[in-house]
C-alpha cells in the first residue's frame, strides 16, 4: 500500500522525501501543493522534477476520507459526511458568516466519554480518526470551498474542533494535524483561530499546552461534581476541581487570555438560578480575573437523550445573571437547524448576521457552480 500524503505534517513527510532519496526541501514544495493549492495528482505538481514525480507515484497517494454526502441549509450552513470504512461515518460542518468562514471537525469515529446530552456520545466509541481522516476534512472542504467560490482566497479562517469525537483522547494525530493547520507551507492558520474543545482530559490538557497551545474550549454543563458526573462520565476522573485548575494552568501557553467554557442548556437540568449562582461562585473560586468566557449552547435534542432544550427565557436569565456578575457570556446561535447541522453539537456562532445578503450570494453561488472534476480532487455532489 502506498502512503497517504495526508497523513503527514511537514516534518514527516521531510523524512518520507529522505526515504525516498530526495532533499528535504522538496517537502515543502509538496507540501505546498497538496494544502495551499489542493492538488490531489502528481502530474498537476508542475515544479517537482519529472523523475520525483514518478517515485511518487509509485509510492503515494493524496485521498481523504470520500464523501457519503452533502447538505446545505438555508443560511449557508454546509454539512458533509465522510466514509471512513468499517461502516463509519463522520461530519464536518462549514459555517459561513460575514467575517469569517469556521470549519467543525471530527477527531473520532463515535466517542467513549459517554455524554448524556451527546448524539455521538450514545453511538460508543468506534475508533480514533487518522490524521489523513482529521486533516483531510479541511483539506476536502478548503479546495472544494474555493472551486465553487471560484476564489483562490482562503475560504475557511477558523477551525473548532467540536464534530464527532473527544479531540485530546486521539491525542498524537490531532496534534500532528493541529501542526498542518498552523504551518506556514500549510493552512497557515494563527493559533487563536484553532479551538480544541475538550470533555476535560486533565493530562493531555497540560500537554496541549506544551505541544501546540492553540485556543482551548471546555466543555463544562453543570457547575457542581454530582451533575457533572451525571452528564459528563468523564468528570468521575477529572472531577471540576482539578479540570478547573487545568485550565489555569493553560492560559499561560494559551493564544488568548481566556478560556472558553461551554454550557448546553439543558431544561430544568442546569439551567436555573441556583446553577448560574453555583456557577458564579465556582469560577471565582479558580480567579479572581476574568479567565473565561462562557458560552451558553441550546440543546440540540434528539429522542434517546431523554432531555429537553431550555426555554429561551431560563437562557436569556441564566445569561443575564452571569453577565451581571462580570462573565462575559454569549448564547450562540444554532446554526444549519434545517439539515441537522449538528452531529448532535452544533458549532454555531455568536455573530450578528447583519450582511445576511452576503452569505445568500456566496451560498446562491456555491450551489450553481457545476461540479466536473477528476475522481480524487475537492469535489462533491451537491444537493440543496
Ligand atoms: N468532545 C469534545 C468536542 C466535541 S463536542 C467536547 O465534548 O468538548 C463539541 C461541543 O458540542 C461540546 O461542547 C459538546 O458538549 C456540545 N454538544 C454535544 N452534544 C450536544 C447537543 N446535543 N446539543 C448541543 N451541544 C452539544
Ligand atoms: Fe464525546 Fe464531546 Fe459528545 Fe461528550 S460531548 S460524548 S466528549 S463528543
């Protein structure tokens, strides 16, 4: 079986060009190729000599996951399914808005952490994604992203890690991808513009920080150990204190100078009074800065959870009562409501569509693009 290209950041595939007889250097050009320009074809890598080319042939290939198929909502949302094999499948969500344009991506096919509120958490775990499987998402979306755009311009600025899967539980190939999505030579992303989003895995939140400290998300839900336990299994290792202090201890690497907590509202579950007031009094305990930013997601249901969404006025006053007392907190948007944009967690935004006409354009434009390309390139069947 030859190698996927995908599955290397610049480093490694430095050292594959090495096995192969060649430069170092001729890595970066490749590299190049493959992530800025989405070439999928060694004969379309027009500066690589004709006899690397060749090798290359012979010993490689350029493939993410293919694609099962694609949804577009009504606001611009976009949500593709991958075949990973085995009778896997996973979803990356693009989310388009007037000043940026936001990638979710899957880090595991299903999840062990077993969250109450969780659609992928009630499928099991199936197993952790390849890099070629997690960086592949971006690469397909990018260069599918600019065909139909018609755009040489980057089309995707941000990128959350918030799809299927507990990102710091396949710690080494979302770190390795994390590295292709920051490069240079690659997406050239800031690291404020990558968020991994975490259940809690205490240890690997530490050594995110020494090995690539892009923004943070923790997933908090509840602001006491006996409900977290419950809606979060994984809280029963890394109860809240310890997570809390995790975090502290991240913000000295961290890109920003907060942490973003997530809070899905969950009707009479968490989402009272007494649990903003909880919650209050435990984000003060770990400083007396303003650390965090608390963001407040609207419970995507679905029938198995056995849960339902808070009311609009329990988000409104859990919001107010925690913005009263100097957190800043936003309530995001859902987003792609219309196709189930969600694989259960929706990464919407807090944005205020005020160009709403824009995105329209943009969306009017992606969906009349003819779609004519070679079987392994960015491409897809489009349906509205
Ligand atoms: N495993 C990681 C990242 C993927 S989940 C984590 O848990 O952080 C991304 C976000 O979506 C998390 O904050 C998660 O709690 C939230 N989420 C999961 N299911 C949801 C649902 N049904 N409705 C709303 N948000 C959900
Ligand atoms: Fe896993 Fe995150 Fe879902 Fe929990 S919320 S089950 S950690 S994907």
């Amino acid at each position: 079986m030859t190698a996927n290209l995908l599955d290397f950041d610049l480093e490694g595939l430095a050292g594959f060009c090495e096995r192969l007889g060649e430069k170092r250097f001729r890595a970066t050009q490749l590299f190049r190729w493959i992530h800025q320009k989405g070439a999928a074809q060694f004969d379309d890598m027009t500066d690589l000599a004709k006899s690397l080319r060749e090798k290359l042939k012979t010993s490689a290939h350029i493939q993410a996951p293919p694609v099962i198929s694609q949804h577009i909502s009504a606001d611009g949302t976009i949500k593709w399914l991958f075949d990973v094999g085995g009778g896997n499948a996973i979803e990356s969500v693009f989310i388009p808005e007037d000043d940026r344009g936001t990638l979710c991506v899957s880090s595991q096919a299903g999840c062990a952490v077993g969250c109450r509120f969780c659609s992928t958490g009630h499928q099991g775990f199936s197993r952790n994604l390849t890099v070629s499987e997690i960086i592949g998402q971006l690469w397909f979306a990018e260069h599918f992203l600019r065909k139909h755009l018609a755009t040489q311009d980057r089309v995707i600025s941000n990128v959350v890690m918030m799809g299927m899967g507990e990102p710091l539980q396949n710690y080494q190939p979302l770190v390795q991808s994390l590295r292709v999505m920051l490069d240079d030579h690659g997406y050239g992303l800031s690291r404020r513009r990558v968020t991994v989003s975490t259940s809690g895995v205490v240890p690997m939140m530490d050594r995110l920080g020494q090995d690539c400290a892009v923004a943070l998300a923790v997933s908090l839900h509840a602001p006491n150990d006996a409900l977290r336990d419950n809606l979060v299994p994984l809280n029963r290792k890394y109860p809240l204190q310890e997570l809390l202090q995790a975090c502290q201890r991240y913000l000295a690497f961290a890109p920003r100078d907060f942490i973003t907590l997530e809070y899905c509202m969950l009707d009479g579950v968490n989402d009272t009074s007494e649990h903003a007031s909880e919650l209050i009094r435990l984000i003060r305990a770990h400083s007396s800065h303003a650390w965090c930013k608390l963001n407040l997601i609207p419970f995507n249901p679905f029938p198995a959870s056995g849960l339902g969404r808070s009311k609009a006025a329990a988000v409104q006053a859990f919001a107010k009562q925690l913005s009263d007392a100097g957190i800043v907190t936003t309530v995001r948007k859902t987003r792609g409501d219309d196709i189930d944009a969600a694989c259960g967690q929706l990464a919407g935004d807090v944005m205020d569509r005020t160009e709403v006409g824009k995105r329209i354009e943009r969306q009017r434009k992606i969906m009349l693009t003819p779609v004519a390309s070679p079987d392994n390139e960015p491409t897809g069947v489009l349906k509205s």
